[in-house]
C-alpha cells in the first residue's frame, strides 16, 4: 500500500508550536478517516509551518547566542570563513548557495564538539557605489548601507550561523584607521612606494583597471568601454619581495590542485639569463646614448642555449629606447604602431588569435648577436610588454611559435639550434633534442647546452645567470572617492609624508561632487586636499588616491579574530588562536588576485609586527565552489541575470531552498537554473515534510507487534535498518569531510525511506526511534530549522547542540544485499544473499530462483556470469 507523508487531510488540526511540550499526535488528530494508522505510522495534518518556525528559531539562535564563540572558549577552535562579500542588495542564488556551504559546515563543526569561529562582514568600497552616486545622485555611503541591510537581511533569512558581534565593514571609520597604520607601516618598511607606469584606464569608470577587469576584445568588463593606456604616478605595494615564498609555500597547501596552478602561472617563475646586446647602424658600427655612452639592449630568455639562431630582437613599444633605436627612415610607421598600441589593453596585445601582419615595425636599427657575431635587427611589436621582463626579447622564431610566425611575415631569417624529431611536420619546434647550428653547443641536450651557454655569457662578459618572475609589484591606486584614503601628504619641504597615527583615519568627506572628469572628487574638495604636513607644519596637500578594495579583503580575517581590539589592527593571541583559518569557502574566480594578495598580507604584516611572523599562511584548506548559472553565465547584478531566494523562504521556507543547493549536485561543480530547477526544490521540499512526519509522528507504544509472517519480515526489516543507520552515520561524516554534500543528502534521503519501511512493517519503537534521532542529527546542518524544531518536540532541548552521531564499527558490515538475477542481460528477480557469498553460490542461489525456472524451461543455460554478491546474469 502506498502511503503519501504530504498528504494533510481535510479536518485536520493544524499543530501550534510550543517548545515545552513534547509533540502528541493524539491530541491533535482524532481518529477519523482523516487520522488512520499504518503500522506505527500515523497520517497527521501537516503541522509544519516552516514561515513561523523558521522565524522562530533565527530569533532563538540570536536571543541565545548559540553561535557566538569568546576567544577564551575551551573548545578546540576552528575557523570557518566565507569570502567578504561587496553588497550589491539582497542575496541571489550564487550567495545562497555559498553561505549555504559555510553554514552546514559550521554547523557540523559545533556539533563535533568544536568552537567555530563563524564570522560574517561586508567587502563595502567599491566601484559600484560611486557609480550610483553619479548616475542617481545617492551618496555612496547611503547606497552602501541600504545594500548591506539588504544583503544581511537576506544572509539571516537563510539561517545561516554567524556571530554578528564580530561584523565588519570596509568604510568603517576604525577598520579605515588599521587599513592606513598598515600602509604606513609597509611604506616604513619599504614595501610601499611610488612610481609611475602604464595603466589601464577606463574613460567609462574613471578609473584604472586590473588586467583581469579588462575583456580580451580590450574593453572595461563593466562599463563596455575600449580601455586606453596611461602613465601615472601611482602607489605598489612589493609584492615580488615575496615571490618565492609565495610559489614555494604553495606546495603545502591543502587547496584545489587547479588554483595553485593558477597562482604558479601568475607568479611566474623562470631561470635563465640577461643579455647585454650592443646597439650598432647597419653598417655595425655601435651608436651612443645621450650620455656618451654605448647604447645596449638587455634582454631576458630562459633559453640561452638558442643564441646562435637569434634573427632579431623586438622592444615594446613604450620601452624606453625605441626613440634612440629609430631612425629617421622608419619614423612614421614606428609612431603608428606606438599610437595603435597605446590604446590597446594588454589582454588584446598578448591574445594568440590576432595575425602579426601590421602588429611590427623595423626601426632601422641592429644588433650584434653576441655568440655568433651577426647583426639583427630591431623591432618593434605590440605583442610585447614594457611591464614584463625588460621589456625587449631575443627573437628565435625557430624555437618559439609567435616569433616563427612574425619571422615568416616580415621576411626575417629562420635558423634551426635544436634537430626536431624525424615525425616533426615543420613550423617552431620547442621541444628536446641535439643542438645542432650551435658552435661550441653542438651535440649537446638542452639542458647540457642552457648551462653551458649561461657559463659562457658569464665568462665572456655578455650576460649573467638570473631568474625572473611574471609576478608584478601591487598597484594599489584607483582614482576614485569610495575607497580607504591613502595616508599621507605631499609637502613642498618635506615630500612624501605619513599621516601619523595619532591624526588617523583619514575620513573621506560625505560633502563631494561627482563629476565625469576623469579625477578624483576628493581633488576638487578644498577641505579634503588642503593639509598641514605633520613634520615642519607647513601647507601640504593630501593623496586622493584611495585604495584597491583589494587591500580591504587582504587581512579582514585577521581582524575577525578579534575585532573589538582599539589598539592595533590584529590582536596576536587572537590571532595564534583561530588562524590559519580551518577552511576558507568562495569562488574559483578569486584564485589569482584576492588570494595571493591575502597571502603576501598575511606575510608582510607579521615581517612588520603587526601580527603574528609565524603565521605565514591565511588560509589552511581552500574550497572553490562552482557558480549558479542562468541563461549560461555565471549570476551577478552586474549581468542583470539573478534569481533572488525571496520567493522561495515565502513558498517552501529556507530549509528547503538549502537542501535544493545541497542536493542539485557535486559543490564543486557549475548549476544551472533552468525550468528544472523548481520542481526539484519542490521534491526537496516534500522530502523535508516526511522527514518532519516521521519525526513528529514517532511516539512510544504506538502500534502493536506484528506476528507470524509479518513479524518475520519486520525482524528483517529491523536488523537493516539498524545496519543502514549506522552506515548513514558514517557514510554522511566521510562526505561532509571531503564536501561531499549532494551524496551525504542522498544517504539520508536512502536512510528515510528505510525509516518509512520499518514504520510501516511495525518495527520495533526503538529501533524506528533511535533511527529516527540519527536522521534529525544527521539534517541538523542541512536543515537546521526543521531538524530544530523537531528535536525539540521529541526530546526538548537543541539539536544543534547535541553531539554528533558515532558509527558502531559492527554495524558497518553488510551481512545481507539484495542480488539481481538477469536473463539475458533484463531484470527478472531479487533476492536477499548473504554479502559474502562465492561465486558458485551465487550462480545456484540464480539458477534455483522460481521466476528463472519458469522463464528458462528445459533449456540449459549457456552461461552464468557471477558477480558476488550484487549481480547474476544468465544467458540462454
């Protein structure tokens, strides 16, 4: 008989919630049509109103503080964090679902017995609220704090567990004040400084860009707008100081092999050597710089062993020798390709899908190739940047595709120093192999012939051994108004000055004018720019810079440790206590550039004192959750393609809109919203009802022991159920540890039925009871309001506070499984076999089956497949 745990039968009694009365199903349903047993399974009303107890329970977990941890707790510590979110409004199903994962492991964590340091804060300058305030004349800080109330409205309507006396904002006046003692604590210790260099400026956003905010067709990603080239004076932070140690110290991490691969490839480490090469006129002889002096191009390669086949040398065109290399004969067109150049982004100039024709230009001038004594010439190419390496490069179009290509289009020589295999079909060959048109290499390997070279550049005077990175300094300046001032003044006497601490924060003023002028507002405010310099006292005026918000997300971890400390930006008990964080949970887009910063902060503040030098690493485990994707891109606000959770905490309650983003699928994989995607919410949310009806329904003494057959198979029914609870318990714990949560959903959804099934066979109460506990216990993460409210009913008390279920070793056995018999490879028959049964057991246990004999007749089978215990196939 089938017997549906959502029904609510007309006449029913809606169940009012009262946490000190233990649930009884007799005073709520009397027996009718409406109220029938099944088993020890009654049919009661609904009785769930996820609106009011869902409410309830935030407000209890609030009131009670049960997810508020003190630095001084006994428990062992452990570190849960979500990436520091920028408040664009109320959450969409991407936060859901991130939040979500945090929370269940929290949760899970608590129950462990651990002090889960859960806290949540807000990621609050940035480029959208300016852009706000100039479109609709809202002051960025009112847009922000709308936003963030909205957001955090959102995040506690989930449920999720966060100690809110923790919270922090980036515009916060004393996390501004911490956010400048570091940086002039950095700009003391030489880590910061000022220079300038090309940007990328976005007319759109006034502002400089990241190359990673850039598109490969060269435009901003969000404003659209072509991107052009700048040279500003701009602030770094030496991020290269600490290239080795961010490379090296990846290899212990316990993060996604893709994102450290990611950061290896960003920081860019490679061996090689510099060469000095002398610049000369065609007919070889050398030209001089304006000081009198020989006029060299250095360049870097990490393979020098390809010398002898160097057929040219190409600059970038911003490098700062292209005027001295051009003669008057190649002026116009190489003023064209530096103009072309100018306002392309460097995603554009290093894409490998653009044809070099038009991308190159001669400068009239040569170089003496050093190992064999023959004149290039030089080039220059958009393709190649003034910020990496030097800036120049030997090319060797025989050895390096790009060069090859460049090679074949503008007429320049192809020398081959490697023997390519005898299979290779022709083009740049990159490979291993004998040198060959090498002179003193001849006959060598690769790396035989690279030491050797590297010796005789050293030898001879022409180059030295060097290594060189991709990675670059930190450039930390956006003209823009919202964003943590830089601190410190220029004075006419003095020049740069730090702010001193006792004159901090530097507050931005709220009384600004936006204007589309390319600058700053802070410059056009008189009483923002006009200072006093701190050391002779005299007029100074103020940087308008303000900080990348990255800067604001490289070290709030640190502050979360302990963020009512007035003295000093980390507290370094706190800190020693809680970090690294345990676990640490965001998107894979943030694997470059919020993580690498975070871990150069979390170095450089300790090498400054101002957190423990022993923490080196802000992040023990890393988890990269995949993306909610409609209409096949990733959900943001910027994109307009969002799907808020407002309208399903109205419809079906946050539990279920949880457990929908638990079960969907692998965590670490994308999601896509489509038409699906509601009925499966539903299916979550009808799960979580017969999940609230067994829980509720279980009452001691209900029921009466079945006998004669039917006490045979409840007995069965019982020992598997005690098997299958045990099983679920350990199963759920290993998939939680390794973010396994759509198959741990799974294990007690396979857990509930089994429940169902004794139920209704009239298994004993304490078996069906201790079953039932398990299963609440076990939800406890996934759906903590339900699961909450249920305890409550049968036991009083919370269950989120109770301890974690711990599997009995010999229950984890299968003693008995259900075998399948195929004929001919089609289902005919199950039967129930002892799980270490053999394979001619298995294959007589098949043949001797009542439904086979009557299919197979007199004929003898030609095969028996056996495979123990799950599986026979009989073929006739």
């Amino acid at each position: 008989m089938l017997f549906q745990l959502s029904y609510a039968p007309a006449g029913a009694r809606s169940i009012p919630a009262d946490p000190d009365r233990l649930f009884d199903a007799r005073r709520w349903c009397q027996p009718s049509e409406a109220c029938r047993q099944v088993g020890n399974l009654w049919s009661v009303s609904d009785g769930y109103d996820f609106s009011e107890v869902e409410a309830r329970w935030q407000q209890r977990w609030a009131e009670w503080g049960t997810y508020e941890v003190d630095n001084d707790d006994p428990r062992p510590p452990y570190y849960v964090l979500c990436m520091y979110p920028y408040p664009s409004g109320p959450a969409h199903q991407g936060h859901i679902r991130n939040y979500t994962l945090g929370d269940v492991l929290v949760r899970y964590r608590t129950m462990q017995g651990y002090s889960v340091l859960s806290p949540f804060g807000f990621d609050s300058f940035g480029l959208p609220a300016e852009n706000a305030a100039i479109k609709g004349g809202v002051p960025p800080r009112e847009y922000t704090e709308a936003r963030i109330a909205e957001l955090k409205a959102s995040v506690q309507r989930l449920g999720a567990a966060y100690d809110w006396r923790r919270e922090i904002r980036s515009h916060d006046p004393d996390y501004m004040r911490f956010n400048q003692v570091i940086f002039t604590r950095l700009l003391e210790a030489g880590l910061a400084y000022r220079a300038e260099a090309p940007v990328n400026w976005c007319p759109g956003c006034h502002t400089v860009l990241a190359n990673e905010q850039v598109l490969p067709d060269g435009t901003c990603e969000r404003s659209g707008d072509v991107v052009e080239r700048r040279n500003l004076e701009q602030w770094f932070l030496k991020i290269t100081d600490y290239a080795d140690e961010l490379l090296y110290a990846l290899d212990d991490l316990d993060w996604p092999e893709r994102v450290k691969t990611m950061q290896r490839h960003w920081i860019g480490r490679s061996e090689g050597a510099r060469i000095s090469l002398s610049v000369v006129d065609e007919g070889g002889v050398a030209l001089e710089a304006g000081s009198g002096e020989q006029l060299g191009i250095e360049v870097y390669t990490t393979r020098p062993d390809t010398g002898f086949g160097m057929t040219y040398v190409v600059l970038a065109p911003e490098h700062p020798l292209v005027d001295a290399c051009t003669t008057s004969d190649h002026a116009v067109e190489v003023d064209e390709l530096r103009a072309r150049a100018s306002v392309e982004s460097d995603v554009e100039r290093l894409s490998t899908e653009r044809d070099l024709d038009k991308r190159g230009a001669f400068t009239g001038s040569y170089c003496t190739n050093p190992f064999n004594g023959q004149l290039v010439p030089i080039y220059i190419a958009d393709y190649v940047l003034a910020g990496y390496g030097t800036g120049a490069i030997m090319a060797v179009p025989a050895e390096d595709a790009r060069d090859y290509e460049f090679a074949q289009i503008y007429g320049l020589p192809i020398v081959r120093t490697v023997a390519p295999p005898a299979e290779f079909d022709g083009g740049a060959w990159s490979g291993e192999g004998v040198k060959v048109n090498s002179g003193f290499l001849d006959g060598l390997d690769v790396a035989a012939a690279k030491a050797r070279a590297i010796l005789w550049l050293e030898e001879t005077g022409v180059g030295i051994r060097s290594v060189q990175y991709r990675l670059r300094d930190w450039l930390i300046s956006r003209q823009r108004y919202w964003g943590c001032p830089i601190p410190v003044v220029y004075c006419p006497v003095d020049g740069i000055v730090p702010v001193p601490d006792d004159q901090l924060p530097v507050l931005l003023p709220d009384d600004v004018e936006f204007l589309p002028t390319g600058e700053s507002p802070l410059r056009s405010h008189p009483g923002f720019l006009h200072a006093t310099c701190p050391r002779c006292g005299g007029p100074a005026t103020r940087e308008t810079d303000t900080m990348d918000t990255f800067v604001d997300s490289s070290w709030y971890f640190l502050r979360f440790c302990d963020p009512w400390d007035e003295t000093r930006p980390v507290n370094p008990d706190a800190a020693r206590h809680f970090m690294p964080v345990d676990q640490y949970i965001g998107g894979i887009t943030h694997a470059i550039l919020h993580l690498l910063y975070a871990r150069f902060y979390t170095r450089a503040l300790g090498d400054v004192g101002l957190s423990p030098a022993e923490i080196r690493e802000p992040f023990a485990q890393l988890f990269t959750q995949g993306m909610i994707r409609l209409g096949g891109r990733a959900m943001s606000k910027s994109r307009g393609n969002v799907v808020s959770p407002t309208a399903y905490f109205a419809s079906v309650g946050a539990d279920a809109l949880r457990m929908y983003h638990l079960f969907v699928g692998p965590p670490v994989d994308d999601i896509d919203w489509n038409e699906q995607t509601d009925e499966i919410i539903d299916g979550c949310s009808r799960y979580l009802r017969r999940v609230w009806h067994l829980a509720t329904a279980s009452e001691p003494g209900r029921g009466e022991e079945p006998d004669g057959p039917d006490a045979e198979r409840s007995e069965a029914q019982t020992g598997n159920l005690e098997r299958l609870t045990h099983q679920t318990i350990a199963q759920v714990t290993a998939d939680l540890e390794r973010y396994s949560f759509n198959t741990a959903v799974a294990a007690c959804m396979k857990l509930t039925n089994a429940i169902s099934a004794a139920t209704r066979a009239g298994g004993p109460r304490e078996v069906v009871d201790e079953a039932v506990d398990v299963l609440v216990r076990l939800l406890a993460p996934f759906a903590p309001h339900l699961t909450a409210e249920a305890w409550e009913r049968r036991h009083g008390g919370h269950v989120h506070t109770e301890p974690w279920p711990i599997a009995d070793p010999a229950m984890l056995a299968d003693e008995r499984v259900t075998m399948v018999i195929q004929l001919d490879g089609k289902l005919r028959d199950r039967v129930e076999v002892d799980a270490g049964i053999d394979e001619s057991e298995a294959a007589r246990i098949a043949l001797g089956s009542e439904r086979i004999r009557e299919l197979l007749g007199d004929a003898e089978p030609r095969r028996v497949v056996a495979r123990p215990p799950r599986l026979v196939n009989i073929v006739r």
